[in-house]
C-alpha cells in the first residue's frame, strides 16, 4: 500500500491535488489544518476534492479547522477522530485539534480529552496486525515538536500513547519549523511540515515493513 501524508494545508487545495497526480496513492491522510478558520463548505469542498482524485480519504481536524468541521468528515465517511477503521490488516486511529496553549486558536482541547480521544480510536483497531497513528499535534520531547526558540510544545497525550502502543507509523504536523522523521522505540514519526509549501509524506507498506520519506511538491 502507498499512503500519501499531508498536513496543514491552510486552504490550499490545489497543492494537495497535484500532489496525489504525482504520487497515486492508495490513500491520502490528511493530518489537520486543512483550513485557516474555513467555513464548512470550505471542508467539504477539499474533502470531495481528494475523495475524487484518489482511491480512499482519511482525515482529522487540526488547532486552525473548527470542531464544527467534525461533522463534515463523519458525513464524508473519512473522519478518524477518536475513531478506528481498518483496511485490510492496518488500523488507522486518529484525534483531532491540539493541545490547549497560550495562542488561544480555534480548536483546542486538553491533553485528557486527547488521550481518551486516542485511547477509544486505538481500541477500535487494537486486533489489526500493523497500526498508524493521525495526529495534528507530534508527540512532545522529539524534534518534530520543537519552535524556533527550542521549547518543545507537543503533547504529552500523543507521546504517551506511542511509549505504550507502539503504532508502527504515527502522522502529524502543526510545528512547521520542525518537519521532518524521528522514531520512538519501534514506532517511525513523521512530521509532515507545511502542506501549503508542498511538504508531505510518503508511507510505503511492504508486509508487516514501512518506509516512510519526507518530500516537496517542486514547481
């Protein structure tokens, strides 16, 4: 299976189509912010979008969608908040949002409501032989959630889920400044940068192996 993985797209839509022209995956992640405080229509536009370019779609909100667009995504069948789904022997799992901070943005929630989010998707999916955790926040005390000024503002609920269950794979985003691959015990994390800018993912599933390579959309 190929998997395409992108992250804070802030509207830019387009760039996520040539990105699955380019790629043909099997499926796309969308791992939040797909929007900069859009409107609903503006989420179901860019969900039909990608639903229509490639085979299957999964997707969570992140700090700059609003939790209204929650419903959007459970209409369109691609939604992994707090949910698991599984396709063929790997469960994906997801949360939505980030963690509460100083910035006050449009969707955030405390890190109890994250784990349990996590937890509840996790346990929908817990019998599936290889696993993948969506994400929009990285986990905490890892490169991929380090600002410029080297505070680490991840979240804890993340990383503690990956310390105990050990997905194979975990996807997220939201620290721009802090692209890039990092692994956690057994687990390879992908902070997949600025969508916007033509930064994702690509996960390729070999049996129970994955690879996973950070690229750039060039023009």
């Amino acid at each position: 299976m190929k998997i395409l993985a992108v992250t804070d797209i802030h509207g830019e839509f387009l760039i996520v189509e040539r990105m699955i022209e380019k790629e043909t995956p099997d499926l796309i992640i969308i791992g939040g912010d797909i929007t900069t405080v859009g409107s609903v229509k503006d989420v179901e536009t860019a969900v039909d979008k990608f639903v229509k370019s490639t085979k299957r779609v999964f997707a969570i909100a992140g700090n700059m969608d609003l939790a209204s667009h929650e419903e959007v995504l459970l209409q369109k069948q691609v939604s992994l908040n707090a949910r698991g789904v599984m396709i063929n022997d790997i469960g994906f799992f997801g949360v939505s949002a980030s963690p509460i901070s100083p910035l006050n943005t449009p969707y955030e929630i405390s890190e109890e409501e994250m784990y349990s989010r996590i937890l509840k998707a996790y346990l929908e999916v817990e019998s599936a032989g290889n696993k993948i955790l969506v994400s929009h926040a990285p986990p905490y005390d890892t490169k991929l959630d380090r600002i410029h000024s080297g505070v680490h503002v991840g979240s804890t609920a993340v990383r503690n889920i990956i310390d105990e269950k050990q997905p194979d794979v975990a996807i997220c985003g939201h620290i721009h400044e802090a692209s890039g691959i990092e692994t956690i015990g057994r687990t390879i994390v992908v902070n997949c940068g600025l969508g916007a800018r033509g930064y994702y993912a690509v996960i390729l599933q070999e049996g129970n192996c994955f690879t996973v390579t950070k690229k750039i959309l060039l023009n």
